[in-house]
C-alpha cells in the first residue's frame, strides 16, 4: 500500500499508475467521480516520488494538511490499524455525495437560466462579451480549446471538415502524437488540413518554430497552423510567422485573438450564434473537474444568467 512505485524495487512494491490506467480511471470515468482521472497515481504530487510513502515524508502540495493525512491514512492501512477495504468504502461514498452535491448545483443553476431566458435571444456582441469574462476567469486555460471546438460542433451539419476528439487537457502532445490541441480533418479522409494550438500568453518565435518542426514531422500535409491566443499579438512575431508560407511553398502559419476569432463567427453565422452558445455550455459543463472546475462551471452559468436576463 505505502510503495505505489516499481523502482522502488522491492518485492512488495507495485505499479500505482498502472491501477490508476486500468482499474481506478474506468471506474472514476463511469461513476463521474469528482477526481482527476487522468495523472499518474492519486496526483501529480507524488509523479516522480520513487521511495515508500511513510509519514515523515514532505509532499508539495496544496492543502498541505490533505497530504499529511494521506499518509497517515495509508500507514495506518499499511500497519493493519485500518481495514483497506473499509477506508475505500469511505472514500467511494464521501465521493459521491460530493458529485451528487456538485451536479445538484449545476442542475438548480441550469432551471435558473432556462427560467431567466427572454423573448429576445442574444446578441453576438453579448456572447463575445459573455465568452470574454468567462475567459477572464481563474484556472481557464481550457476554456479557449471549448471556444473553437464549439464553433466546428456547431458547423458540423454544413460542413464537410471536423474536429477531432479532443484529448485529455493535461496530456503532452509527445504522448498522444497530437499536432496540436485541435486538429480539423476532411469528412471521409482520415487527413489532418488545420491545426489550432491555443496560448494564454504571447506566441513567441519559439512557439513558431516548435509548429514548424511539427509541421515537418506530421504525416499528412497540413494546410494551415494556427496559433489561438488570449493575449495581445506581437506584430513581428506574426510576421516571422508569415514568412513560412514562402518558405513552405504554401503552408500558412497565422497567429489569431480568440475574441476576434469568436465575433467573426458569430457574426458570419449570426443565425446560429444561440446554438454555438448551447454547444458551449456543453462542452464547460461536461469536461472534467480536472480541465474545467467546478467553480469555472459555475461562473459561466452565472454570467449567461446574467446576460439572459438584463442583469
């Protein structure tokens, strides 16, 4: 129980990651349990810990009292002080109430908006604006993939390109082989034409650079790389970005502002601008705690609430 690792070498000790990918995260994945079912074992603050796990060890984490009780929790399975069984019990059904406890209040905010809806639907202009403080929210990294990937969803019934599935918010591109954190194929080929890769910060020469090797290395021929960001857009970076095109013999490099990027949408497709916001809301509402939190959740149901109702 106290040596979830195979290099610690013993006899004893054992895979805690390999439990995590074939027993914990099917079940977590099935029962929607409120955890993170997609990091090396129980949490990325034991990733590279390659000793037992006894009580006088100091984990880096956040809140520290909820690491020292782990181990304390764990010595005392490990020293028969506590029935294993018992204490996965517990912690099965604590689970639980705290899912039920979460989904109830996401239920209760969802009647609260549909009750809040007014004759007139919104505008584009107050979607923008109402994507844009959810943007600004804390822990929103995610956010900008949901903003692109809602506009293919939208666009699927009319268009012959689609966005792949998306994968796991905190997977490295190395390990799943992805070109970026969108890839758009053509229906019916299996051929990757547009990449998006989203940036909550300035695209730098670096970044450029990084999508020309995987543009090089890609299988497919890539029509177009482009970079989504959330911050202001360096006017020579985007020029160095330019140049690619020449250089590449028609592979275009481009870096875009997510806001602009959604207006010009929403405005090219005005008439579907509430069912781009509904596919929104499902994309927030049925990612993971781990990319999108509940209190993200929260916030943008409270911001629509807002915006639907004039408030």
């Amino acid at each position: 129980m106290c040596k979830p690792y195979t290099e610690i070498g013993t006899q004893d000790s054992f895979s805690g990651r390999g439990y995590d990918e074939h027993w914990i995260a099917p079940f977590i994945s099935e029962h929607r349990l409120p955890v993170n079912p997609t990091t090396a074992f129980l949490t990325p603050v034991l990733r590279n810990i390659n000793r037992p796990l006894s009580i006088d060890i100091e984990l880096i984490g956040r809140p520290r009292e909820l690491y020292q009780k782990t181990l304390l929790l764990l010595d005392d399975v490990a020293a028969d002080r506590l029935d294993a069984g018992a204490a996965l019990a517990e912690a099965i059904r604590v689970l639980l109430l705290l899912r039920d406890e979460k989904l109830s209040r996401i239920e209760s905010l969802v009647d609260s908006l549909k009750r809040a809806q007014g004759s007139v639907p919104l505008s584009s202009e107050a979607i923008c604006t109402l994507v844009g403080q959810h943007l600004r929210c804390k822990n929103a990294s995610r956010l900008p993939v949901l903003v692109l990937t809602a506009a293919y969803k939208v666009l699927e019934f009319c268009w012959t390109e689609r966005a792949r599935p998306l994968n796991a918010h905190n997977a490295a591109d190395r390990q799943t082989g992805a070109l970026g954190d969108i890839e758009i194929f053509v229906e019916g080929e299996d051929v990757i034409v547009t990449v998006y890769e989203m940036k909550l910060k300035c695209v730098s020469r670096d970044d450029i650079d990084v999508a020309k090797i995987k543009i090089a290395r890609a299988e497919s021929r890539i029509q177009n790389y482009l970079f989504v960001t959330t911050d202001p857009i360096d006017s020579a970076v985007a020029e160095y970005a330019a140049d690619f095109y020449e250089e590449s013999g028609g592979i275009e490099i481009a870096i875009i502002g997510c806001l602009d990027f959604l207006r010009q949408f929403l405005h090219l497709f005005h008439r579907q601008r509430m069912a781009y916001l509904d596919e929104y809301q499902l994309l927030v509402l049925k990612e993971p705690d781990s990319a999108v939190n509940q209190s993200l959740k929260e916030a943008f149901l409270a911001l629509r609430n807002a915006a639907e109702s004039g408030e």
